[in-house]
C-alpha cells in the first residue's frame, strides 16, 4: 500500500504532462495539415524563383522579428510560467518594448534588402513580407506563448490552428484568384498575419490590467538583451542558408531549396511542442537532466522522429512526385537525399531550448553564435565547390548539419553541467 501511495501521484503528474503534450500536438498537427495546404498553394501559385524570393524575405522577417521588443517576451514568458499576478505588469512593459524597438527593427530590415535582395524584388513587397512577420505573426507567437506559460496549452492550440487556418485560406484564395504575382502575394501574406494578430489579441490574451512598473522591468533588461540576441543569433542562423543560396545561386535555385527546407521544416513541429515540456520541466526541476542515460534518450527519440518523418514524406513524394504540385516535384527527389538533415537540425534548436530553460541565455547566444559561423563558412564551400550543378550540393547538407550538431552538443552540455562543476550540489550546502 505504501509503494501505492508513493507510485499514485507520480503517475497523475506523469498524466498531467501526457494531457499538456497531447493539447500542444492537437495545435502541432492541425497545424501540420494547415501548413501543408498554405505551403502547396503558395509553393504553386508563385514561380520556383519567386517562392524562393518570398520564402527568403520570410525568413528575413523572422530574424528581425527577434529584435522586436528587445527580447521582453522572455520575462513575460517566465512571469506567466511562475508567478502569474505580475502578467498585467510585464504585458504592459513588453509593449513599451516593442514600440521603442520598431525604429531598429526597420533600420536591420532595411540592411538586409540592400545586401541581399535589392534588383530582385521590389520594396513594397519585401516590406509588406516583413511586416507581417514582425507586427503581426510575432503578437501571434506572443499570444500563443503567455497561453502556454500560463498552462493553457488547450487555448495556445486552438490559437495556432486558427491563424495557421487563416493563412492557408489566404494562400489557397491567392492561388485559385490572383495573377500569380510576388507582390500580391506579399499583400495578400500582410492582411491574413494581421487578421489572425486581431484574432489572438482580443479573443486569447488573458484578461489582465495593464500596469506600469519600470521597477519591474529594470531588473529583468539584462536577461531580456540575451535573449534577444540569442534568439537573432539562433534565427540568423537557422535561415542564413537561404541568404546564402539566394546571393550565390540565384533566386531559382533558392526557390527549389526553399522548398526542400520547407518539407524537412514540417519535421519540426511536434519536436517544438516537445521542446515547450521540456523547458517547463526544467524551469520548475532543474536536475531532471543530470542523468546521461535520459539525456541520449531524449536526443534519440527527437532523432529518429525527425528522421522517420521526413522518410515517410520523401517515400510518399517518391511515388506521387506531383502529388504536391508541378514546383513542388522539382525538390521531391531531393527529399531522401537530405534524409538525416532534420534530426541533426531539431537537436540543434532542441539544445538551445535547454541552454533557455537554465537561464544560460548569454552562453545560449554565444553557442548559436558559433554555430552560425561553422554553418555559413562549410555552405560556402558546399555552394562554391558544386560549380555549375544545381542541387549536387544537397547531400553535402547530411554531413554539415552533423557537424552543427557535434559543435551544439559539445558546447551546450558543456555549458549546462558548468554549474556544477563550479559548486556542489544544493543538498552538500545545506546545514546539517
């Protein structure tokens, strides 16, 4: 009975986190199906040279999305983790962050378009793209994480499936209606964000009262700076591929990568919502990975349900080459031969999540930093090295994400077990 007793509230915790997981995949997978629908449909309704154009300004947006609110969402992601009250408090603070962002957010914009993409699409469009990414898909994200740290995983879900909806009928309306042109699509890209910003503002915030206290906010700017570099830094490069495939091959041979990177992407999703247990658990247990044993586990299963995933999606498109549309089957027999790239890349973000979850933020952001730089010098040399051939290249990418992954691990595990090697554990200090 007493082996009972203990065993009963470990398994209802056990349940907790299986019926939280099981709320963030119902998002993770509606949102696979959605994602699908608007990929096929824009992949399809623009040229290939012109999907890579957009995918690139995405990805663009993306990164300075991260300098937004000068990585504010990281206090406010921890305040709704632990301490639930003060949401009001740091709500209010991270909008005042984000607008004083926005003057630099438009000045690294502005660089990126001269360095990468002027000559090959026009500002209106490459300013719309981004604009959707930062000001509107970014609250998005916001919304869903405040939702998650506050536990309601139901809610952030529900959310993601409902502005992953809301771009797929954009994009299948764009494909079934428009000319076909980048700048209506980047139009058309711009409302559907900002519909679905409106969506989770007014019907998924939490109902809070705003408060004003700088007090607050001054003691959390330096966490709040990491992490914002960090997360430029992980995103740069996490997307610098694409930068690099543009200026080097061309907007035609971006499109056909953009599109590959696209299929591998979906791969991710269910690693993501993992990923979001994990830094909870760790936030509220900070010894659940001292084990090796668990931590290969954890690194075993993301790897082999990356690769399983991108197997399974390169087998179907291996037999139904245009089952996803006439551009699309330009990159289908790419997708076995960049079949080890997903799990090496989910690690990489996965470990990232764990440097996050400890609070590491500066060695976090000194780790991408790295990683980044490995990632764009062993490119080029795969970019340059492949001469006049389009894609030859593409099973270089097995050994380069290997090799990313080897200097992640090395580096992150380092970093989170540094702690202890500096101290003794909490239970050698306490008095006897």
């Amino acid at each position: 009975m007493q082996r009972l007793a203990i065993l009963i509230p470990k398994l209802k915790a056990n349940l907790g986190l299986v019926t939280d997981y099981a709320h963030l995949m119902d998002g993770s997978l509606g949102r696979l199906l959605l994602s699908l629908a608007y990929f096929v449909s824009v992949a399809n309704g623009l040229t290939v040279a012109d999907f890579g154009l957009f995918a690139t300004a995405s990805a663009t947006g993306i990164v300075v999305s991260r300098i937004a609110a000068f990585g504010f969402v990281s206090p406010l992601y921890r305040v709704a983790t632990v301490r639930k009250r003060l949401v009001g408090a740091y709500t209010a603070g991270f909008i005042a962050a984000f607008a004083l962002s926005l003057p630099l957010v438009a000045l690294a914009a502005a660089g990126f378009y001269v360095c990468f993409f002027a000559g090959e699409m026009s500002v209106a469009a490459f300013a719309a793209i981004v604009a959707a990414e930062v000001l509107f898909w970014r609250l998005l994200e916001v919304v869903c994480i405040v939702n998650n740290g506050l536990g309601r995983f139901g809610r952030a879900a529900i959310l993601v499936v409902i502005g992953s909806g809301i771009r797929a009928v954009a994009a299948v309306a764009f494909a079934a209606l428009s000319d076909g042109s980048l700048i209506a699509w980047a139009v058309s890209y711009m409302a559907a964000n900002a519909l679905a910003m409106v969506v989770a503002v007014l019907f998924f915030y939490p109902n809070v009262r705003l408060r004003w206290t700088p007090r607050l906010y001054l003691s959390r700017w330096r966490d709040s700076v990491s992490v914002a570099g960090a997360e430029i830094i992980f995103y740069l490069q996490s997307e610098l591929d694409k930068l690099l495939v543009l200026s080097i091959g061309g907007p035609h041979v971006a499109g056909i990568y953009a599109i590959l990177m696209r299929l591998v992407d979906l791969t991710a999703l269910p690693v993501r919502s993992f990923n979001t247990m994990v830094v909870q658990k760790l936030m509220r247990t900070p010894e659940w990975l001292a084990s090796w044993r668990v931590r290969w586990s954890l690194e075993a299963g993301i790897a082999g349900v990356s690769v399983a995933g991108l197997a399974v999606l390169g087998g179907f498109l291996h037999a139904f080459p245009n089952a996803l549309g006439g551009n699309v089957a330009n990159a289908a027999p790419l997708v076995l031969v960049a079949l080890l790239v997903p799990a090496f890349r989910n690690l990489i973000e996965y470990e990232s999540e764990l440097l996050y979850a400890r609070g590491k933020t500066t060695v976090r952001a000194l780790v991408l930093a790295l990683v980044g730089l490995v990632k764009a010098g062993l490119l080029v040399l795969l970019l340059v090295g492949a001469g006049e051939a389009e894609t030859a290249w593409i099973v270089g990418l097995n050994g380069l994400f290997l090799v990313l992954w080897l200097v992640s691990a090395v580096a992150t595990y380092t970093a989170f077990d540094w702690q202890h090697r500096l101290r003794p554990p909490r239970s050698e200090l306490r008095p006897a």
